[in-house]
C-alpha cells in the first residue's frame, strides 16, 4: 500500500471516529436537555447516515488514489542511448527505462528535415541511403503498434563510419531524426520521444 492511500485510510478511520463521537456527544446532550426520544432516535439516524456517507466518499477517493497508483507503477520512459567504437562502429538503442510496458503507437523518421515515406524497417533503409561517409550493418525496427517491455531494447541502427567524421552523434543529428509516440498500459499519453537534433551546417 503506497503512502498516500495509508494516509487515506488513517483520514477514513479518524472521520469515522470523529462522526461517531460527535453523535454520542449530541445524544448525551440532549438527554440531559430532556429531549424525547424520537428527537434522540432522528440524531442518531443522521449521525449514522453522516458515518455512511463519509465512509463511502473515502472509498471513493481511496479508489482514486489505488488508480493514481497503479499508473505511475507502470509508467514506462523510452530513453535513446548512443555508444560508438574507436574501428567507427555507431550504435543508436531505444531503451525502455521505465516500469511498465511501452506501446509505441506512432513512428516518423526524418532526414534533413523531410519526412521519409513508409513504415517498418524499410524506413531505416531509406533514411541511410546516400548519408555521406555513413554504412548501414543492420537495425532493428517495427511496425506500430509495438509493445517494448520494461527493461528491454531495441538497436534501432548500427553503423559503420567514417574516420573523418569526428562527432558521428552530431553529424547523425544533423541528418537524421527519429519521433516516437507512446503510452502506457493504461492507454495514458505520453510525451514524444525524440532522438537529438541539430542543425545541419549551411
């Protein structure tokens, strides 16, 4: 049980007693008031409805958190990790960092600022034809919508490149880019992923 609903059922079981206090409190008055006991039996009524009605809007609001829960405990996070080598091996992984599954509802690649036709791995194929100093060994890629569980990765692309491309991430960056649209398993939007971009040189 998270805290906040520990909170939750602490409020529920004080308001509960607080209500039930009060009605005796009420009760003993009006016994020494010398009050009759229809008018004694209609403040009890009331005081066991105000109980039931504050029990079931704590339900409510319990429920509500149990939910609130239950989506950040499966909240994933799509993270791009970049490594390359000193032979000129580039390597781009999509990892989920988060706790639950992704689905990935939606994919664009883009080179030089123009969107690339298509969907699937066909798509990386594209975006790597005729990237100067740039040689696709292989990827790993997916029509939507694809499920990537917590955890996992995919090696969206591996490339071998030039030794006159210093900063191969950048160079990447200024051609390349790729968007990713994605909730969780609670069908919860979540922000776009999207690898680095920078402007290609004029």
């Amino acid at each position: 049980m998270s805290d906040s609903m520990k909170v939750a059922t602490v409020w529920l079981l004080w308001g509960v007693l607080a209500l039930g206090v009060l009605g005796w409190a009420l009760v003993a008055v009006f016994e020494y008031a010398g009050l009759s006991p229809d008018f004694k039996v209609d403040i009890a009524a009331w005081v066991a409805i105000s109980i039931s009605l504050f029990a079931l809007g704590a339900t409510i609001w319990q429920a509500h958190l149990a939910r609130v829960h239950n989506k950040l405990s499966v909240r994933p996070y799509l993270a791009g990790h970049t490594s390359w080598t000193e032979e000129g091996i580039y390597t781009l992984q999509l990892r989920n960092d988060g706790l639950g599954p992704a689905i990935i509802t939606g994919v664009r690649a883009y080179r030089c600022g123009a969107l690339i036709e298509g969907e699937g791995p066909p798509v990386i194929n594209k975006a790597f034809e005729g990237i100067p100093g740039c040689e696709l060994l292989g990827h790993e890629f997916f029509y939507p919508a694809f499920v990537l569980p917590a955890g996992h990765f995919l090696e969206i692309c591996t490339v071998k490149f030039s030794p006159e491309i210093s900063d191969i991430d950048s160079f990447l960056a200024s051609h390349l880019a790729l968007e990713l649209d994605y909730k969780s398993a609670y069908d919860e939007p979540l922000p776009m992923y999207s690898t680095r971009k920078v402007l290609a040189p004029i």
